[in-house]
C-alpha cells in the first residue's frame, strides 16, 4: 500500500487557512485507499523560542485539531514526534551525509533567519530532522503546501545518498501540493506566504478565529486601487491571493468565480468570501472543542505512538546497521 507521511509544527496560535488548504484539506481524502501516518511536529517547533506550557497545549490542539478536520484514527496514525525518538536520532545520522552548503541554500533557513541577530542552530539543521520524519516510514507520497517542495527534493537526494554511500534502506518519496490552495498568501502582504508564526495576526485567518475576526480579517485584506476583480498574480496579488481561497474552498474554476463577479466590487466579493470561509471551517471548530474536552485524544495519541514507534525503530536499526553503528 502506498504510504503518506505529512507532519503540521504546533508552532504559533493555531494552524492557519493556509495549512488547512495547502495540507489539513489533502490529508483527508488520502486516508481512505493508503497507509496515512500524521504527525504533530514538536521538536521542529522548538527551533525557534517556545513557551514550554503553551507548546504542550498547542500540541493537543493541533492533535485534536487533525482529528477535527476528518482524520480518522481507525483508518491513519497519528502521533507527537517527540514521543518517538528515532526522529531525533535518524536526524542525527542524516546530519553525517548533508553539507552545510546544501543546508545554508535552503530558503525556509533564508527567510526565518533573515534579520535576527542569533539564530539556533537547528533552524539550520531542520531539513535533516524533516528528512527523517519521512524517510522512517518509508514514505512514497508527501502531502504539503508549496513552500515545502525543496525540502523534500532535499529529502530524496539525501535518501538516494545515504542508499548509495551505504545501503538501500530508503524509499524516494514524491510530493504532492493540492491543484488550487498551495501557496495562500498574507493577506497584509500578499507577496509573503501566510504563516502561523507572522507577528502581524491580520495577516493571517487561524483556524480558530470566530466568525467575526474571520469576517474582518477579510473584509480590511489588503487589495488595489483598480475595484476588478480578476486574477493577476503580478499585479494585483491580493485579489488574486482572495479568488484562490475562494477557489481551493468551492472548488470552482477561478474564471468562473472571475465571470459570477463581473461588474461587482470588491464589498460584495469580500462580503461573499467570508461566509464561505466561515462555514467551511465552524463544523471543524465545533469538533476541535468537543475533541479537546474528551479522553479520546490521549487514547488515539498513546496508539498512534506505539504504531509508529514500531515501524520508526525498525528503520532506524537498518540506518544504524548500514552505518556501523553499536553492535547489532
Ligand atoms: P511556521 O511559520 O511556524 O513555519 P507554517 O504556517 O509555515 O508555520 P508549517 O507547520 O511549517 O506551517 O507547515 C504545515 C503544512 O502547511 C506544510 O505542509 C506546509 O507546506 C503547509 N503550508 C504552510 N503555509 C502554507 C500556505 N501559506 N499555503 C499553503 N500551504 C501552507
Ligand atoms: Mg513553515
């Protein structure tokens, strides 16, 4: 069967639009014909400065949360990465077969660094961790947004170099990004991915977001002087940024949504685009807090850790093996 690995950072307030989009709307339809594995990925969150007892809620949340957008528990693993260490230690093998020039080019370090004074060390080293938490599970399909494409061509360089340099231990994963919803952009800065962790909130609509924040947010996005509404990316990327979201939600083609609009302005556009984004996300909200309330989380959490505590080890003992390490 085939095998999809994708793992979301419980990094910021919560997931966003954009993550639902670009990743959480994929998972779901994956689940019903492969081997699903999702993981809530702590330990790339830490990379940047956590407050420890709110990353620890924000990992329920996010745990709940995929739970909440239709993964189903029977059908999928889904664990804390954390709680299964061969990541940390395949992460450090992998670390023995990348260049820090290959690291270094990598635009997400670029971008996260850009500006800091200090920056840890592992913002460096993430791609490793990331290449591990797929490789572990002998992935064939990466479900993720756009900005991950480098990563995972990362991923299977260092596979095909670890299989040659040593021995064949790793499958070569693909990746998938959705056909509309890859790339939502801010809508403060709409040349600028939207983020989880972006200072600037009206940047970004979070899952958890009420209707009203969700209504306002899209209402003061940021368009263009010209009152057309039509998808051009150059030139008016912020409309462009709204008519994808209004796509990657109903499905319908962009020229169509463009031609429904036609002679309208951009109050009734907005106006329209809020409510289709508000109900799309209140059944997902009304679970998450049913979830979060109940035992079933821990549970699910506690099998999903097990499952792929079972295939991680195996894993990383042929990674160990290949390399010379211990006695085993
Ligand atoms: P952070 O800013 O902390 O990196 P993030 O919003 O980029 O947070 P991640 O946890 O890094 O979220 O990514 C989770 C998944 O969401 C990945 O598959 C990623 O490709 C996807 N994703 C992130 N941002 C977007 C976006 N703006 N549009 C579409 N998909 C996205
Ligand atoms: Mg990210």
């Amino acid at each position: 069967m085939t095998v999809i690995f994708s793992g979301v950072q419980p990094s910021g307030d919560s997931p966003t639009l954009g993550n639902y989009l670009g990743a959480f709307k994929q998972f779901t339809k994956f689940q019903e014909d492969n081997d699903c594995i999702f993981c809530v990925v702590d330990q790339h969150a830490i990379t940047v400065k956590q407050d420890p007892k709110q990353l620890k809620e924000r990992v329920r949340r996010l745990a709940a949360l995929y739970l909440a957008v239709g993964i189903d528990p029977d059908k999928s693993t889904l664990f804390i990465q954390s709680e299964v260490p061969a990541h940390a230690q395949a992460a450090w093998m992998l670390q023995c077969v990348v260049s820090v020039g290959e690291l270094e080019r990598m635009t997400q370090f670029k971008d996260k660094s850009d500006g800091k004074a200090r920056v840890n060390a592992a913002l460096l080293t993430y791609p490793p961790l990331m290449v591990a938490d797929i490789l572990l599970y002998h992935t064939n399909i990466v479900p993720v947004g756009d900005d991950q494409k480098q990563h995972i061509e990362l991923t299977r360089d260092l596979a095909e170099r670890f299989n040659k340099q040593y021995k064949k231990v790793f499958t070569i994963p693909d990746i998938s990004i959705p056909k509309q919803g890859a790339r939502i952009m801010s809508l403060q800065e709409p040349t600028r991915k939207m983020s989880k962790s972006d200072d600037n909130k009206k940047a970004t609509i979070f899952l958890t977001d009420t209707p009203a924040q969700i209504t306002k947010k899209i209402k003061s996005a940021m368009t263009d002087s010209s009152g057309i509404i039509s998808y051009d990316k150059e030139e008016k990327p912020g409309v462009s940024n709204l008519l994808t979201i209004y796509s990657a939600i109903t499905g319908q083609e962009i020229a169509e949504i463009v031609a429904m609009y036609d002679g309208k302005g951009y109050g009734d556009f907005k106006t329209d685009l809020a409510k289709i984004v508000v109900d799309e996300l209140a059944p997902v909200q009304e679970r998450l807090e049913e979830l979060l309330v109940s035992t079933e989380l821990d549970d699910i959490l506690d099998q999903g850790a097990e499952k792929a505590n079972a295939i991680a080890s195996k894993t990383l003992l042929a990674m160990e093996k290949a390399m010379g390490l211990g006695r085993r």
